[in-house]
C-alpha cells in the first residue's frame, strides 16, 4: 500500500482515534493508581502501626542527655592543660593533664590519669573524668582579663 492510498482510506483516521482513545485508556489508569492506597501485608497489622501522636518519642535526632552539663567540679589535683579535640572518627583526641607530682602529659579517653581516675570524654573546654565510681569534670582554666587604667 502507497502513501496516496493510505491518504484517501478512510479507514485510517478511525484506526488513528482509536489507537488514541487506547494510549488515553492506559494513561489514565496508570494516574489513577497513583493515588489509590495500597491495603497493606498482613505483617503490618494495626497493632504493630504506632499512631502519629508517639512521633516525639522517636528521638530521631539522639536523646538530650544533660548529665554531662551538672557534673560535679573534681577535688583530685589535677590541672587541665590542653585539649587537641579530634573531628576525625578515626583518630583519637588528647587531654593534656598535669599534677602536682607528674609533669603534663597527653592522654586519650580510656586512658588512667593521676589520682587513679579514668579518662571518659574529652570536650572542647573540659573533660569528664570517672573518679571511684562518680563522674566528675576538669575543665580547662580561663585567665582573668585585668585592663591597667
């Protein structure tokens, strides 16, 4: 069949309004169950859904945890020299630490420092120390600022 006889069929426009009304068909089945709502397996029954109203207690974020913020002051004799805070996972942060009887040396959390406390967590101005049991924090010293007049 040539082109001029496909031009005078008269057959052919119907045969095009019909493929078209079929690509229509489809088009709109597949945008209509896009918003149908699947019923869901038989695994998630109601009672293993958690409703809405326990969304504050996801925690999504980690839990606040101010413990850290209250600790008492340490009574060992101990003075916090530095502090060269690691942001790399890999690689650990140091606590300079120095007493009476010791010179100042670096240690990592874990680690025993003098007065046979154990190191816990290093922040960026202070350190949380576990001492006989209790947690305890050293914090770094602030110098006064003095103006002369």
């Amino acid at each position: 069949m040539t082109l001029d006889q496909l031009k005078n069929d008269n057959r052919v426009p119907l045969a095009l309004i019909a493929l078209m009304g079929l690509l229509l068909i489809f088009y709109l089945y597949d945008l209509v169950t896009d918003f149908i709502i699947p019923t869901p397996p038989a695994a998630l029954t109601a009672s293993r859904l958690e409703p809405i109203s326990k969304i504050s207690q996801w925690h999504m974020f980690g839990e606040y945890n101010d413990s850290l913020a209250n600790l008492p002051q340490t009574q060992l004799q101990l003075t916090l020299q530095g502090v060269m805070l690691s942001l790399d996972k890999g690689s650990p942060s140091y606590a300079i630490i120095s007493s009476p009887s010791k010179p100042a040396k670096a240690y990592k959390v874990g680690d025993t420092i003098p007065g046979d406390a154990t190191l816990e967590k290093i922040l960026k101005n202070e350190i949380v120390i576990n001492y006989q049991g209790i947690m305890q924090s050293l914090k770094l010293p602030v110098p006064k600022l003095t103006f002369a007049e």
